[in-house]
C-alpha cells in the first residue's frame, strides 16, 4: 500500500490483525499511525506503509 487517508480501513500484511489510519503524517510520508480494532490502546501505532494493505 502505498497511499492512505485518515479513516481508511487497513490488514496488516504479516500479522492480520486490522485497524483504522488514524492519521498520514506528512514528515514521515513511510509511516501511518493507526489504530488497531483488537486494540485497548488509546493511542494509534507508527506502521510502515509497505507493512499495510487494504481491508475492504
């Protein structure tokens, strides 16, 4: 995946677990933070983008 917007739903390539982009930030155009479905966290997680790919 090379591309993502805030709100896009997203698989994680290896692991499989799903989340949401939570935000693209523009400094690290690599990177997405996201926040993973199966996740207590409140805070989304920095992730490759070659790590994502589309969950719809």
């Amino acid at each position: 995946m090379t591309k993502v917007i805030e709100g896009d739903p997203v698989r994680h390539r290896t692991d499989g677990w799903t989340g949401t982009v939570a935000e693209t930030p523009s400094g690290l155009a690599n990177h997405a933070w996201v926040n993973r479905d199966s996740s207590g966290d409140t805070y989304p997680e920095m992730v490759l983008l070659t790590d994502l790919e589309s969950a719809e």
